[in-house]
C-alpha cells in the first residue's frame, strides 16, 4: 500500500515510525546472531569456522530482507512468499554447517536456532511460530546429542530464548501494523469527506438545475412548435426561455461562489489542528475583527501554501500564526523553525511564487525570509474596496 504524498503529517510521523522500528528490529536481530557468533571463536577447525561463517552470513541476509519487508507497507505478497521461501531454505542449510561449530563446547546451533525462532513474526503469522518452534528444538536436541553438547542447554536455548525473542518481535511488527492502519484509515477518511463533498455539491447543482432546464426545454419546444403558426408567441416563449436560462446561471454562480468562498477563522482552525496534530506547536494570534471577505480569501490561500510548506519543506518544532489589520491593509505572518537548505522549498517549487503573482493582481505583497533556521512568510492584502 502506497502513501498518499499529499498527506503530510501522518505521512512524516510514518516515516519517523518506520525507522524506529526498523532499528529497533535490527539491534534485536543482530544481538540474537552475536551469541552464535561466540562459537566460531570457541572452534579450532578453520574449515568448520569457514563454513559456520557462511551459514551465520546467510542467515543474516535473509534476516535483512525479512526485517526490511516487514516495515515497507508497500512490500508486494509475491516479495514476501520469496522471503519466506528463503528463510526456510537457509534455516535447513545452517544445521550441517553451523552444528559442528564449537561442538562439545558451545551450543551454536541452539542459539541460531533461537534466531531463527524469534524472526518468524518477519516473516510469517503469529500462529507460525509455535510449530516453528517445535521443530526447531527438536533440531536442537538432535544436534546436541550428535555433538556432545547438552540436550538440555540447547532445548532451553532454543526453545525458551526463542519464544522470548519471537514475543517482543511479534509485538513490535503488530505496532507496526497497528500504525500503518490508522495511516490507512487518515487516508480514507480524507478521501470519503472529499467524495462527500462532491457528492453534496453535485446534489445541490442536480437540484438547482434540474427544475430550470426542464422548463426550458418544454418553453423551446413549444416556441419551436409555435414559430410557424404564431411567430408573436413563439418570440415570447423563446424569450422565457432565454430569460429562465439567464437565472439558472445566475444562481449557479452563486451557488459555486458559495462553495468556493472560505472562512479564513475556520481555514486558521484547520491548519493549526493539522500542524498540532503533526507534532508541531502552533500559536495562532487571530484579527481583532473581522476581515472583508476578499482579503480573507485571499489570505486562507497564503495560509494554506504556508501550511503545506511547514509539514513538507522543515523540521518544525514551533510555528506561530499571526493576522492583525492596520489602516486599509490586512497582513498574515506565519513563521516557523526548523527551516534549513536542506528542507527548504526548492527551485522548482511555484506555490508561494504563484502565490505572490495572485496578491499582485489585488494589490497585495507576498514576502519570505529566512535566517538562523526561521522561515518566516508575511502576506499583505488591501482591506479597501
């Protein structure tokens, strides 16, 4: 499942998520394969050391791919069964070539064995891991009577140790999980309230429209009807319908005027809920009175673009809103942290270039800057008709 890009917030705090897991997961699985590790240093044979080595390796590797599709949301079924396959096939390998290692002295293949037990959640159900288990120490004991290695040692090893392992694997993938859901579920709820929208939309314009084209209609054919009996009432039909088709587009301008017209109070609110909810404290300082509609719509527009810019372009810790009015001229500031060369808006980015470009139109000014890590956006708009 592939991330909206356009949702900011969740998409970061995903990310950061993922890497937390992804380190976490990674220290645990190497901490598991050190204790294996020990018996290559306990083994005299250069040969047996070779070959455990490889098989350490290889267990290692395919352990990495496992870790790494286990936290990609984005990870294809088919990627997964050949990570499944291929962990199965180096867990056979590893008991001809790790048993021997240390035999006697070290139960290398136990502590392996307790590897492999504890990265089955990588890579299969939770139920898995119980048959995993089983058969695992049951490899174990073998090895460990073949060797001379204590059977009781390697069963506790390898089952016990590997259970533990499993456990805290098993619950942090289920926290991984957990969080690419809720991610799932932003995503589809923005997108429902969007489909609402158009669907509410829709049914207003069905509702408008739908009573004054069939008027018009019935008016132009019976104009059409008309114009060769009764040229005088065919013009007055025709008319009607040419005044009823004036009014239709009347009211649905308004109509759309209504729903493009944004309340900048509720488009403050929004944006300092989305940064709030993104990590980023938000002080908002609203107007001391209410500003004329254009300048407000002009404004929500900056705002908006400042907003994005914050969740995209910086590591923001803080960022402070401010809109006063002043004489006959409206100025929003919005200033954040975080900002730096390697976050800022790039060359190619035209939004709040676009947005200057629109300000000018109406005689406002869109100015940036940026010091010491603070990037600061000011909009001025003129208040007078």
């Amino acid at each position: 499942m592939a991330f909206d890009p356009t949702v900011s917030g969740p998409d970061r705090h995903l990310r950061r998520a993922r890497a937390g897991a992804l380190v976490s997961l990674a220290v645990g699985a190497a901490s598991a394969l050190a204790l294996p590790a020990v018996g290559l240093a306990r083994e005299p044979a250069g040969l047996r050391v070779a070959l455990g080595s490889a098989g350490l390796a290889a267990v290692a590797v395919v352990l990495a791919g496992a870790l790494y599709a286990a936290v990609t949301p984005d990870v294809t079924d088919r990627v997964r069964r050949r990570c499944r396959v291929a962990f199965a096939v180096v867990a056979v390998l590893s008991v001809p070539l790790v048993a021997p290692v240390a035999a006697g002295t070290w139960p290398t293949w136990a502590w392996l064995g307790a590897s492999i037990v504890g990265a089955v959640p990588l890579v299969a159900r939770l139920r898995a891991v119980l048959p995993v288990a089983a058969a695992t120490v049951a490899v174990a004991a073998a090895v460990a009577a073949a060797t001379g290695t204590s059977v009781g040692r390697s069963l506790v090893v390898s089952g016990g140790v590997g259970l533990g392992l499993a456990a805290v694997t098993g619950f942090q993938v289920w926290f991984w999980d957990l969080l690419v859901q809720a991610g799932r579920g932003q995503v589809a709820q923005a997108r429902l309230a969007a489909a609402q929208e158009r669907l509410r939309f829709a049914g207003d314009v069905h509702d408008l429209l739908g009573h004054h084209l069939t008027v018009i209609a019935l008016k132009a054919e019976l104009a059409a009807r008309l114009a060769a009996t009764d040229a005088e009432r065919a013009g007055r039909e025709a008319a009607e319908a040419q005044r009823l088709a004036a009014t239709a587009l009347t009211e649905l301008r308004r109509t759309v005027h209504g729903y493009r017209r944004v309340d900048l109070a509720e488009q403050v609110t929004a944006v300092g809920q989305v940064l709030r909810s993104s990590g980023v404290r938000c002080t908002v300082v609203p107007p001391a009175g209410e500003l004329p509609a254009e300048a407000a719509a002009q404004l929500a527009a900056v705002l908006r673009e400042a907003g994005t810019n914050v969740l995209r372009h910086s590591r923001a810790g803080w960022c402070r809103i401010e809109i006063d009015q002043e004489a006959d001229v409206a100025r929003m500031t919005v200033t954040n942290d975080g900002a730096g060369a390697a976050t800022a808006p790039d060359r190619h980015s035209h939004g709040l270039r676009g947005l200057a470009e629109r300000l000018a139109v109406v005689g406002g000014e869109l100015r940036t800057h940026q010091e010491d890590g603070i990037f600061t956006v000011e909009a001025t708009v003129p208040t007078a008709s």
